[in-house]
C-alpha cells in the first residue's frame, strides 16, 4: 500500500517522546508533526485516512498510558489506518503501557503494524540522582530510525491495510497500575527565579501560575517535572518528599541501562 503521508503524534512534556518519534518518520514522505503537549492542542480532532500512517508516542507513567492522552485518543478517527504505538519509559519497565496504546488505537479505527518502547531520560532525573541520564542516545534514535524504516517496507508489501499482520505485543489485560499521579506539592523555587513566564508556557496541564510561578495546581500537576527541567536559571528544584523518594529509588534501584526494544 501507498503511504501518502506521516503523522506523528507525540506527548512529550520534557522532550525524549519527540525526539524518538521524529526520529521514526520517513523523510521521503509527507510528514505532519502534531504535538499534543499543550492543554489547547489536546483540544484538536484527530482523523487519519487509510492511506496515512499514524505514529503516536506517549511517556509511561508508573506502567500505564497517561490519562489525559487517553481523553485526547478518545476523538481520534481512523478508517482502518495503519499506526504505530510508541512508549518511552524511563528504565524502569513499560509495563502494560505498550499494550494498552495499542488497545486505544485499534478501538480507534486503527490497523496496529508494530510497536516499540523506547527508553529516555526519567522526568524525575537530576544531576544530583541521574536516572537513564542522556537517553534517548545515538544508539536509541538510530533504533527509531531502522524501526521506522521496517514498518514502511512492511507497508509497502501490502496491497491494503486489511492484509497487515503485527506481531504480539507485550503486557497482560486488565492493564493494571493507576493512570492518575499523586497530587503532591514537591516544586521548590529559589530567589533566583526572574518570572520569566516560562514554567507556565511549558506547562502541559496549565498548573503553574503564569504570574506567581511558586502557585502550582498540585491536582492539575502531572509531575512530568518539565517546568524543572527547561528553567533556564534552574531556579526550581523537588523539595523533599513522595516525589523526591522516589527518583533515589530509581537513582538507586535502575542504574543498569536497558535496551530499547520494537515488535514487528
């Protein structure tokens, strides 16, 4: 079959999803970036034809497609499209996460023609408590680039999205974990702060104050850490607490670099 065009879909608060799947896209074709990050963006519908490929990359959070980005799948329309679900997990384990995105996009109209977890920087990384620190690497977006080019080889040997067989992807029903994160006040700001604005416009929930960038919406937050990690005068930090226990055990307990991994 003919692919006539590329959508990459990605949510990706600190930028790893984005980069691996750009990476994935076939520069011979016609190729729309469609960034969900930002509460307005996640406002738009989605539709895909059949002659279009879909690829969309989402973050794991604690084993499980994020909540929000399930909502915004919810008005995706496809017509038999083929697709590629995507997962970056901060080298821990993707759990049920691949899984599940593959599950939502089939129950979109989708055709599924493989699927991948890639591993990226944890959003609770630090200088202080690195956790897969620098990743996605060279090795892990030279990955993305040979999946990418395995699934559109495997398109072409169709004559139709009706004849794509995928190989089994990994994980188990019911999906388990939880899709909602703590509701927890763990954002610190110092002096050093200019009120530039920018936590807020990096913001994917809206739950920073654009003009008092210490008010943030502990219900609304994601703990993506996004508007930590794009200070430019790194004047947020995590204060002590659930979130900062938690990047020491994973500083502590997934230190060993895993593989990035694709099924086709």
């Amino acid at each position: 079959m003919k692919i006539t065009k590329i959508k990459a879909v990605f949510f990706s608060p600190t930028g790893t999803t984005a980069d691996i799947v750009k990476a994935m896209v076939d520069r011979a074709i016609p190729t729309e970036i469609v960034d969900i990050t930002t509460p307005a963006s996640r406002k738009q519908r989605l539709e895909i034809r059949d002659d279009e490929l879909l690829i969309a990359g989402v973050p794991v959070y604690m084993g499980r497609v994020p909540a929000l980005v399930t909502e915004f799948f919810v008005n995706l329309r496809a017509d038999n499209s083929p697709a590629v679900p995507v997962v970056v997990y901060g080298n821990r384990a993707f759990e049920n996460s691949l899984l599940e995105l593959n599950d939502i996009l089939k129950e979109r109209g989708c055709v599924i023609a493989g699927g991948a977890a890639f591993v990226g920087e944890h959003s609770f990384s630090s200088t202080e408590r690195p956790i897969a620190a620098g990743r996605p690497d060279r090795d892990d977006l030279a990955l993305a680039g040979e999946f990418g080019c395995l699934v559109m080889e495997k398109l072409g040997s169709v004559s139709s999205s009706g004849e794509i067989c995928s190989g089994p992807i990994p994980g188990i029903r019911p999906y388990g974990g939880i899709t909602q994160i703590w509701d927890e006040d763990f954002i610190a700001l110092s002096d050093s702060c200019t009120r530039c604005g920018l936590c807020a416009s990096v913001c994917p929930t809206g739950a920073v104050d654009p003009v008092n960038p210490a008010a943030v919406d502990t219900v609304k937050c994601i703990t993506c850490c996004a508007c930590i990690r794009k200070c430019p005068v790194r004047a947020k930090k995590m204060k002590p607490g659930k979130v900062m226990d938690a990047s020491v055990r994973l500083n502590s307990l997934f230190s060993e670099p895993k593989k990035s991994v694709y099924y086709i």
